[in-house]
C-alpha cells in the first residue's frame, strides 16, 4: 500500500491541489472552489486527486455494508451509490486525505470499519450545539469549547472498535436511536454528548464531518472556520509543506 511519501509532495503542487468529490454538490464544489481549489467528479481524474470529498446526499448508507440487518426505521438507500464510493474509496492509498461531509461522514465511518443507528431523531431540523473535544490542529482542547453546526441527518456514527477513531466533536440531542430494530434510549440532559458529530480515523487519514458546513454561507461561521483549519492542517500535515486556503 502507497503511503504518504510516494504522495505528490511539492508546495507548487499542493498550492495547485485537485479535490475530487464522489457526488455531484454544488455547493460542496463552490466552498472549495471558493477556498481556491479545482474540483472535479469526472472518475478519469482520481489519480489526479490530492485529496478526496465523500459528498452529502439524502440516501442512507446500505446497512450490509456494516453487517447489519436493514431496519423498518432506516431510510431510503443508494446502492449504486454505495458501491461507487466503496470502489473509490478501497483504490485510494491509506494517506491521501479523505472526507466526509453530511452523508459523506457516515459512510466514511463505515469505510473505516464503523456502523451506524440506522435511526435517531432530533437532528433534522435547527441546528445544534457541537462541543470540541480536539482543536483544529487535532490537539486536545483545554475546557469546554462549544459551536453550532448545521443539522440534516437521520443516521448517526458509531465508531470502529478495531481502527484508532480521534472523536473530535460530540452533541447532545437525540432521545432515542436505533441499532437494526432496537430502540436505544438517549439522553438529553445537560452535560450529556451522546452523538458523534466529527471523528478522525488516523490509519486512512479520513476526517468524519457531519454538520454540513456547505450549506453555511457565511465564512466567518464558526462550524466553516473550524472544517476549514482542520482541512488545511491535515492537507499540510499529509503533505509536509504549507497550504493557502482563502
């Protein structure tokens, strides 16, 4: 398996860097195009790619894929879809930088040997608070630092158990989820950060993010600025040279 030292590693090639999203989002496309980098989701150029964008999109992740049994209580799934992000996914090297926005973070944590509730509540509508465990330079943070973050999601991550998971960011909103047709009761009290918001598999260098900062449009948001500094110091770290994100 290729590792990060055969990875394209000059800073003339990074600063001209090519993402390559899995889905066609536009308004995934446009922050990064914003940000100042091509995009593409034409497959002849994966090889191309300096890091990967598993997108958003309103299908839920195949449950076969992480060993369970499809509940009454999942919604709709893309198996194509499914399956052409599995190809994409298993053909790139381990240190190519990976990530997960909406959708994107969920199927990103079954890639990385990860399952999911197939059903919570409470995460479709307003946004939510998201309290930080890790800073965007991945270091752990000091206190209590809290943003919000847009909510848009049914399904909820559940870490791998035999892969290193750096949970980054938790929330504390669902009342119940479910695992196949078991119903798991939550809790909503203060203090209590049951969801997994945002984690980081360090062995597939795959950053898990499921508020969906592209359909933020203010880039002074704290959810943006926070996806942002973790994006660029990943993309720096992976690359060993500096990044200019605009």
């Amino acid at each position: 398996m290729k590792t990060s030292k055969e990875l394209k590693n000059s800073p003339q090639e990074l600063k001209n860097s090519l993402g390559f999203i899995t889905g066609h989002d536009p308004s995934l496309s446009k922050m990064f195009n914003d940000w100042g980098f091509d995009t593409t989701n034409n497959i002849k150029f994966l090889d191309d790619a300096d890091f990967i964008l598993f997108s958003d999109d309103k299908a839920s992740v195949t449950p076969f894929l992480y060993g369970h049994k499809r509940s009454s209580k999942c919604g709709p799934c893309n198996f194509r879809l499914d399956m052409r992000e599995n190809k994409i996914f298993r053909s790139c090297v381990d240190d190519l930088p990976k990530f997960g926005i909406g959708r994107g973070a969920l199927f990103l944590n079954v890639m990385n040997g990860g399952t999911l509730y197939q059903s919570i509540n409470n995460h479709d509508s307003k946004p939510h608070i998201v309290r930080l465990f890790y800073d965007e330079k991945l270091e752990q943070v000091k206190g209590y630092k809290n943003i919000f973050g847009p909510s848009n999601h049914t399904q909820g991550m559940i870490p791998s158990k035999v892969t290193q998971a750096l949970i980054l960011g938790k929330a504390s909103v669902s009342s119940e989820r479910w695992v196949e047709n078991n119903k798991i009761e939550g809790g909503n009290h203060a203090g209590s950060y049951l969801d997994n918001e945002i984690i980081y598999y360090y062995d597939t260098n795959s950053l898990c993010f499921q508020p969906q900062v592209n359909t933020l449009t203010s880039e002074s948001h704290p959810c943006r600025l926070y996806f942002k500094g973790l994006f660029k110091n990943i993309m720096q770290a992976t690359y060993k040279t500096n990044l200019t994100v605009n």
